[in-house]
C-alpha cells in the first residue's frame, strides 16, 4: 500500500480496496490547511490523479483545523474509466456515454468494440477514427455512436391540374369560420378534348436499415383512382391517366378529379332571346334587361347590367355591372322592389339599387347598395376594407355572422336596417315550430281527455273508439317529440349571435338602426368607425 507523510502528521494512503483514506496523527504543532493546499500535498505526492470527493475534502479540512484528536477519513478513490451504450426503443439510434478515468484504467476502443457487438449493433456506425477521439477527449455524454437509415416512403398517386385558373368547388374558410368570396374569379371554358388533370401514378419508396441491421420496410403507396362519376369528362382514349373534357363547358375541381360542367354563351337576355333556364353554367356576355328571368343549376357570369329581372342559380352568380329595380318611393322613402336575385352560393356585383338579393353564403357588392333588401346566410360586405367606396344607404342587410361596409345611412336620416347574428329564416322557422308544438299540444290534451273517459265508460268505446284515440295520441306524442328536436336546433343557430359583427369603417349616419341577435340599437347622432357585438347578451360598440 502507498503511503507518504505531512510534517504536521497529514497521511494519505491508498488501501487494497483502492479508497484514498487521509489519516491525522495529532502533534503538538500543526499548521492550518486549507482545499487547496491539501491539492498541492496530493500533486507533489503523485495522488491528484485519482477521484477526489469534494464534500469530504471539506470535511477534511474542518476536522483537521478543528480538532487534535486523530482520525481516518476517506476522501477519494482510484476509479476504471467507465462508459454505457444506450439502444432507442426503435432500434434506430445508439448513444455513448464515457466517464473518464480516476488513476485507474480507461475505456479502450476494445471494449466499446465488444460492448457494440454484445448488444448486436452492427449498422450506421460512426468510424473508428471518431470513437478514438472520443476515447482521447475522455468523456462523452450521450454521444450519438450510431445511426439507422429510417425507409423512404414512395409518393402516393398525385392529381395535377392542367387548368391552373379553375376553381376548387369548396369555400375557402378562415380560422375564425367565415368563408372569403370577395373574388369570385371569372368564367373559365374549356373544349370538348382539352386536358383537364394529369394523374401521376406512385412511386416505390426506399428501404432502410436499423442499427441492428435489419431492413425496414417504407409504407406502401397509394395508389389513388380518378374519382367516380366525373360528369362532363372522360379518360383520354390512349392514356388512362389523363382526364379531358367530354362538353364544352365549366371546369370544376373537386377531389381527385374535375367534372364539367355545361355551359352556354349568350350575348344578352331580353325579349329575343326569352328568358333562360339550363341545367348547368350560363354565360352572359351583356346586359340582362326588365322582365326577364334567368336560372341556372350552377353559375350565372354576367357581363354587363342587369334591371328589374329574376336571376336564380344552384352556384354562385357574379355581375360585373350592377343591378337596378324599379322603384315606387313615396316620401318616407319606402321602396318596393323590382328585381330579384337569389342563389345557394355567392352573389357578386358592382353596385345595387332596389333589388331584393338572396345568398346562400355572402354577399359582396364593390361600390353601393341603395334601398335594397339583401339577405346572406354568413356574411355580407360592401366596399373593400379600408376603401371609402362601399356605401348601405336604405333598406336592409341581414346576414348570420358578419355585415360590413364603409358608411351606412345618409346625411339625411334615411332609414337603414342591418342585422346580424340571426339567420334571417330561423324566427320565421322557430315561430311556425312553436305554433306545431302548441297545437298539437292541445290536440294531446283532447285526446287525452277522450281516453280517460272511454276508460271509465267501457260501454262507449263502439268501433274500437279507445285503440283509435292510443294510436293518435302515440302519433301526437312523436311529432311533438321531432318538432322539439328541430327546435333545439333552431335555437342553437340563434346562439350563434354571439360571434356576430356589424363593422362600419368610416361614417355612421343617423336613421339606422343595428339589430344584433335579439338586441337593437339606433343611432341618434353621427358617429366614425364602430364596431357592433354582443358582450353579455348586450350590443357594444367602439371603434
């Protein structure tokens, strides 16, 4: 065993056990130590080399300046370099962690070598040379020793459009749920023949390998059909994955696939050419004149102005000019109005007077709307934000989530009506609900009345009187039962109000009046930019 001595009687020795023990001899004279000196007793002794616990070197230190009586104390030990290889649960990555050595052997390239091998990884190693300097540096965590080749999947079957200008048959929703159908776009045609969407088969992908060396398989590929009945479109005769088009008509891309939809062109609609009625996309290069009805199972494109006429459309109905009704207004302004344009989808159009307008999801008018009755299931906006363009002045704006404009009203109080938060059908819907329920409530009742006193007067039930009262009432009781349930939903629609907005951008004049939900308020003076919602069942407003 080692052993070496302080004139002040401070031994250090190490044990057949390999533990560094610091033994006291008490001495009339001694001098103080500190840590740091009792390191430079262990440098010139050749022992800095070996592990030291620095809580007991502290110890130390207090035992020996504070105490005569002698003692044995273990302060540190001769330690092995040690190290671990840790495999991830997928078999995909190695990593080393190497302790280094206390005055005891180091890891040598052997052992990791051998360690590798026992746990079987044999792929995605690191080289020789970057263990060696691992080993040099002395000590590593988690140091990634070996890497798997994870498989490539292949490219499922791919969909291209060759129509880049086509649009896709599905609004375009925002996070907060309001589809944006500012841009309608304009008409796109394509020929009996022309190139509709490329279909691009899928493709292998690559096989990979584990650090274990065992071959991972990448997932197959899918490989996705043209979708089924493609209406206005076929497969090109000498290529099976190339979609064109059957008719002259509208592309509509849908998922995997575009149909056609028919379309016809015509220079305008008036007593010449009678009103139009197709099943399919209808073109109009011009004006739609007084009078006249047009319907359309798709799209109606209107080029030109439309006056007091009845356009109605199973898509969307976009007008580059505007739309003018004719108009009997006496002196408190009251209109009535002479045109109507209705349609499931959006209805696009450059300025409005006198027109009654019906949409199934917004309405966007670029200029004005003077004195008409519009109607839109999610919102209705005129002007563009920001722009000073975009005037409601009369009449009235109804739509579920959002109405927006630049000015609302005029300088000369003319009463203008706008709403939000309520589909405009739902009261109508819930009102007649309401009246099925309570009549057939009362019925219940009759009945009712009609069994109890059959069941107390056997004698009376001729013809079986009594199965025939148990059946209605049965009968009265089901439909009760499903008007309930359509009035439940007809009430969640109403709580939609609470996400409604009415948003005027520059001036709000008096005479209008802002219904949000079931809450109104009017305006008394001239206000600039506000924004209407409800906050606890109430109308706010600022700016």
């Amino acid at each position: 065993m080692d052993e070496t001595t302080h004139k002040d009687a401070l031994t250090f020795r190490l044990n057949e056990n390999n533990k560094l023990l610091a033994v006291f001899e008490p001495e009339v004279y001694k001098v103080a130590l500190d840590a740091a000196a009792i390191k430079e007793m262990l440098v010139q002794q050749n022992l800095s080399d070996l592990f030291l616990d620095e809580k007991a070197l502290s110890r130390l230190v207090q035992m020996y300046n504070n105490t005569n009586a002698g003692f044995v104390l273990e302060i540190g030990e001769r330690r092995d370099g040690e190290f671990t290889i840790t495999v991830a649960k997928d078999k995909m990555s190695a990593w080393l962690t190497l302790t280094p050595a206390y005055g005891g052997a180091p890891v040598t390239f052997e052992q990791i070598r051998q360690s590798l091998k026992e746990k079987g990884i044999v792929s995605g190693l690191i080289t020789s040379a970057e263990i060696e300097a691992v080993l040099k540096e002395g000590h590593a965590t988690d140091y990634l020793i070996a890497q798997g080749m994870p498989p490539v999947p292949g490219l499922d079957a791919q969909f291209h459009s060759l129509v880049p200008e086509m649009q896709e048959r599905r609004p375009q929703i925002n996070e907060h749920g309001i589809a944006d159908y500012r841009n309608l776009g304009n008409l796109i045609l394509v020929k009996q023949g022309d190139p509709l969407m490329r279909r691009t088969l899928p493709t292998e992908g690559k096989k990979g390998k584990n650090i274990l060396g065992q071959i991972l398989t990448p997932k197959p590929s899918q490989n996705t059909p043209f979708a089924s009945d493609l209406k206005g479109a076929t497969f090109d005769p000498d290529d099976c994955d190339l979609l064109v088009s059957s008719i002259i008509g509208q592309p509509l891309l849908i998922p995997n696939g575009v149909m056609v939809s028919p379309t016809i062109t015509v220079p305008k609609v008036d007593i010449s050419t009678g009103n139009l009625s197709f099943d399919g996309t209808i073109n109009i290069l011009g004006d739609v004149m007084e009078g006249m009805k047009v319907y359309a199972l798709n799209d109606i494109f209107i080029g030109g102005t439309v006056e007091a006429a009845e356009l109605e459309a199973g898509g969307n109905i976009s007008i580059k000019g505007g739309v003018i009704g004719n108009s009997d207004t006496n002196s408190s302004m009251a209109a009535s109005f002479g045109g109507k344009i209705s349609c499931k989808g959006s209805v696009s159009v450059r300025f409005a007077k006198y027109f009654n307008i019906v949409a199934g999801t917004n309405i966007v008018i670029e200029e004005y709307s003077m004195n008409n009755q519009l109607t839109a299931m999610n919102q209705i906006l005129v002007g563009k934000p920001g722009g000073k363009k975009g005037l409601i002045i009369g009449g009235t704006a109804r739509a579920m989530m959002l109405v927006q404009a630049a000015s609302v009203g005029s300088d000369v109080g003319i009463k203008t009506y706008i709403q939000a938060g309520l589909n405009p059908h739902t009261q109508e819907q819930l009102n007649a609900i309401d009246r099925e329920i309570e009549t057939n409530g009362k019925n219940q009742d009759d009945i009712k009345k009609i069994i109890t006193f059959i069941e107390n007067n056997p004698e009376k039930d001729k013809n079986g009187l009594l199965n025939k009262a148990r059946r209605t009432l049965d009968k009265l009781t089901t439909e009760i039962a499903q008007h309930q349930a359509i009035r439940e939903s007809l009430l969640a629609e109403i709580s939609f109000a609470e996400y409604a907005k009415v948003v005027v951008d520059h001036t709000l004049c008096t005479g209008v009046e802002v219904r949000i939900g079931d809450q109104i308020w009017k305006a008394k003076e001239e206000r600039g930019k506000t924004v209407f919602r409800l906050i606890d069942k109430k109308i706010s407003y600022g700016s």
